[in-house]
C-alpha cells in the first residue's frame, strides 16, 4: 500500500510540474500554436483535451466564457489540479494522507457506479465530438 501511495504522489507530482511548465510556456508564448497532443499530431484531429490549456489561460485571465467554450474540461482540470495540489501541500505539512484516501474513495466509488462512470465516459466522448465538429 505504502508503495501504490508513493506511486501516486510521484506521478501526480510530475504531472503537476509538467503542467504549471506547460502552463507558463503558453502565458509568455501564447502567440505560437505549439501543441503537445500525439493524437493531434499523428491524426489531425483534436483529443477530447486539446484546447484545455488555452481554456484555462482564459479562464485565469476572466474570460470564463470563451474557457468554457473553448474546452470545458480545461476549467475543470484546473479546478482537479489545484485540489491535489492543495491535498498534497497538507499532506506534506501535516504528515497524513488525505490526497491518497480521497483518491482510493474515488476509485472505489467509480468501480461500485457504473452507471456514473458509464455517464462520464460519454461525457468525454461528447466533448470529443464537439472538439472535432468545432475544428479545434
């Protein structure tokens, strides 16, 4: 278990590092239109992500319209993103495990809901769909 946790942390701390990196990059180059998804890349069409770093440059500078509608997963990701951030600082601080509990929580709710996750999954799949359609 101590192992699954440390895993955990690691991986959503890279993540996090790479993201805030990422996050930067565009605030000091947004006039390039760099994009990092393979999928893009390798098939022209977006990912049912691409666009979430310009939605939440947006947001972060109060244009929540334009974010929500150039991807609403970018105002959403922002939001999950700074909850771990947060969990983790207070774990470090505190020396406990809150993050890794509300995780395994997660997870164990999403394995006993189907049917939400299920509902999840077709969400992401009509953000996909709307990406395409959109021409992002």
């Amino acid at each position: 278990m101590i192992a699954k946790k440390n895993r955990l942390y690691l991986i959503t701390g890279i993540i996090c590092f790479f993201g805030i990196l990422w996050l930067g990059f565009l605030h000091f180059f947004s006039h390039t239109e760099v994009t990092l998804c393979p999928v893009k890349n390798l098939t022209g069409y977006p990912c049912p992500s691409c666009g979430s770093s310009r939605a939440i440059d947006a947001f972060l500078h109060g244009n929540i319209r334009e974010a929500f509608l150039i991807n609403p997963l970018g105002i959403l990701s922002l939001f999950i993103a700074v909850s771990i951030i947060c969990l983790i600082l207070v774990d470090l601080i505190s020396k406990k495990d809150y993050y890794f509990r509300v995780y395994s929580a997660a997870e164990e709710f999403l394995k006993k809901n189907k049917l939400i996750s299920a509902l999840l999954i077709l969400l992401l799949i009509a953000n996909w769909i709307w990406n395409i359609k959109k021409g992002l």
